[in-house]
C-alpha cells in the first residue's frame, strides 16, 4: 500500500553521503512543487465575482426518509450514544453502505466508534443495521474511542476510506467497498497526515483536473482562526502537499466555536460548492458558499455565501441523474435522506 515516508534507494544513498538534511530539503522541493501545482490548477479559473453565471442555491425537495436509526452496539451501547458524522457510498455489488462515527458510547477514551448500515435501494427506509464496522487501534496510534468523520472514495475500482483520528487523517483501503483495511506507512501506521492545528478531522476528498483535493476541518484555541477548514492536493493520493486554509470566520463565526465542520465540496457547472456546517441536533445550521476557485471561499469573508440548511453534517449523493442530500436527524438519533434540487436566488 501507500509508503508515506518512502525513501527512494539513491535518496537513501545520498542521504547516508550529504545527511539527512538531503532528503529534507528534497522533500520540501517536492511538497512545494505539489502545493504550486494546486495553486496554478486553482487560480486557472475566474475568481472575480462578475462571471457570466450565477451561482445556484441548494434546496431540499419533498420529505426527509430515515435510512439509519440508533444501533444496537452491544457492550458499547450508550443510552447517550448519538450517530453524528458519516459516509453513504455504493458497493462494488450494487448495496449502498452507510458508515457513521457514535459518539457517547461505552468504547472508553473519546467514546466514538464506527457502526454500519446496508440498505439495497437509496430510496429505501430503515436500511439493515450491520454492527460496528471499526474501533480505534492505539496500537496503530490512533486516539482511544477517536476515530471521526469517514468519507469513502471511489478510484479506479478501490474504495478509500479517508477519516480521523482527532490529531491525524488517516486511511483504509477496501476492493468491494464493504470491508476495509487501514493502510499502513513506512512506520506501519494508517495516518497519511496531520496539522497544521493539534486537532483535524472530516476528511472529504473531490478529484478535479487530474487532482485530488482532501478538505478537512481543523481546530486550535489559541489560532486566530479556531475553527477552520484545509485543503491539501496530491496527484496520487500518496503525497500530499502543505495545508492551505480556504475557509474561515465571517459569519460562520458567530454560531459556536466549532464552526466549520463536516466540510462537503461539490463541483457543479463552473461553481464549487462548499457546505460548512456549525450546529448540529434541534438547531441544526449548515452554510453553503459557491466559489469558482477551490482553494478559496473566503477567510473573514462571506462574498461567496449563497444560503443556509437545517442540516447537520450533509452529504451530497449524485445517482441516476438525481441529486439527493443525506444529514443527521435532528434528534441525532438517525440518518436521514431528501433530494436535492439547484434554484436560482
């Protein structure tokens, strides 16, 4: 699998000759190159807030069906336990999978886990419950009852698991989109990469132009900006670039601390879409912002801000030619599932 901290066998020999400062500074070489690379990609396109074409307002259409109740979890149960942040994604045998993280479970430490749902049409209700999928290895390193946020995606007939561990994202592979196996790096570890804050995690990954963008929210009190929300590219999702922030503060700010989680990018026309998402449960708000550029929906800065859902924690679902929304039921007791319809504002 991936090797992160892979070391080609002339570096090695170069770097037994000139020290280790060899590859650090041909590794820097190579992250800068990636980083320039995302940004030459990004700023290709029109920023200026004149294009010809509007952005459009997302907006659910008819009612809500729940997919995923409260699970069973055995000894992990919790009469506290609430399904938060997830991924729904088809099998390579045509099932949809839903895989969300509970939290205030009996599992120790963090008190989140990974259960898991089946279901064989995405208009279904109430889809099979299938037990928990994934704990957190301390072994590997990951957080005690920490593994947050799993985002599935589809390449070349392998399904990657991209999720968090509270300080790192990290990754598991799967070739049925069904059972998965964390990757191991050169120190036989599933992290791909972790900071720029001490806390990250909802990974989402969108390829565009041959390059894969993995947003992610991060979190650190004494930062000017507590909550934020980074990017990093990669051409093969093995080597990732520096982090850089493409959203933060405006009026996201002012609803709670941590105010741009769950982020969900959707390319659609010549707009990226970016849902944010602040508050979950009864009050549920999710900002949605359009940009023509995917590095950049505002720091400080709401010009690209089109609308606001009462959802929580969204995923949107392109099939058949139908867009559909999936989001935490507002009693965080569930998942639930609309379509989606693109108005004009």
């Amino acid at each position: 699998m991936f090797d992160v901290s892979f070391k080609p066998r002339g570096v090695r020999a170069a770097s037994k000759i000139f020290g280790l400062s060899f590859f650090r500074i041909a590794r820097s070489c190579f992250l800068f190159a990636i980083t320039a690379a995302a940004f030459q990609v990004a700023h290709a396109v029109d920023d200026s807030s004149e294009q010809a074409e509007k952005p459009l307002r997302p907006h659910t259409k008819g009612d809500w069906w729940q997919v995923a109740e409260n699970p069973d979890l055995g000894k992990y149960t919790s009469d506290k336990q609430q399904p938060v942040d997830f991924a729904i994604w088809q099998a390579a045998d045509g099932t949809w999978q839903l895989w969300s993280c509970i939290r205030n479970t009996k599992c120790g430490g963090e008190t989140r886990l990974f259960h898991r749902w089946e279901g064989k049409q995405l208009q279904d209700r109430n889809w099979k419950p299938m037990g928990v999928a994934m704990t957190a290895d301390t072994s590997l390193g990951e957080s005690e009852g920490g593994l947050q946020a799993p985002y599935v995606f589809k390449e070349n007939d392998r399904y990657y698991m991209f999720y968090g561990d509270l300080h790192r994202i990290c990754l598991a592979t799967s070739s049925d989109g069904k059972e998965f196996t964390r990757h191991r790096n050169r120190r036989g570890q599933p992290d791909l990469f972790s900071g720029p804050y001490e806390w990250i995690r909802d990974p989402m990954v969108m390829k565009w132009q041959g390059l894969y963008f993995c947003y992610y929210m991060a979190y650190q009190k004494d930062a000017k900006h507590r909550s934020a929300i980074f990017c990093r590219t990669s051409h093969d999702l093995e080597h990732w670039s520096e982090p850089i922030m493409v959203a933060a503060g405006g009026a996201a700010a002012s609803f709670s601390e941590y105010n741009t989680e769950c982020p969900f990018v959707v390319q659609k026309d010549n707009w990226f879409y970016l849902f944010s998402n602040q508050i979950y449960g009864r009050k549920s708000h999710n900002i949605q912002y359009a940009s023509p550029n995917p590095l950049s929906w505002g720091i400080d800065d709401d010009r690209w801000k089109v609308s606001s859902l009462q959802v929580a924690a969204p995923e949107i679902i392109f099939h058949n030619g139908e867009w559909y929304i999936a989001s935490c039921n507002l009693a965080l007791d569930g998942i639930r599932i609309a379509r989606l319809e693109w108005i004009k504002n």
